[in-house]
C-alpha cells in the first residue's frame, strides 16, 4: 500500500451488532472504532485493520481484541 493512500473504511454494509453487542457483524468493528473511524490518524486504522483480522481469524477472545484509550 502506498504511504499516501488513505486507508478505506472497513464497512461492508452489513450493519448489525453481535448478540453480545460487542462488534458489528459485517465489519467486526466495536462502536467506538465505527464511529471514531473518521477521526482516526493512518496509523490507528490500521491498528483497527489488525485487530479486525484477528477477529475474523478468532484468533484471540473479544477481550484482547480492543483499542486501548489514546493517551
């Protein structure tokens, strides 16, 4: 990827919460990441991209798959 292409929003228009209310269903975003996406510099979209593929993958517990606050 080039170092100036924005990253695109992980949205797939299917817009649902989990039963467990903790991430979409279509994207595997939390609320906060959806919503402060617009706001997110590069470099913590991809962070978010990251934590998306472990999601998919379910590679770890939704416990250990969340953004800590910004400092």
């Amino acid at each position: 990827m080039c170092q100036n292409t924005p990253i695109a929003d992980p949205c797939i228009n299917i817009c649902r919460m989990d039963q467990d209310g903790k991430f979409c269903q279509g994207c595997k975003r939390t609320v906060l990441e959806i919503g402060g996406w617009p706001r997110m510099t590069e470099p913590r979209k991809a962070q978010v991209l990251v934590l998306i593929e472990r999601r998919m993958n379910a590679v770890f517990t939704p416990a250990h798959t969340t953004l800590q606050a910004a400092a």
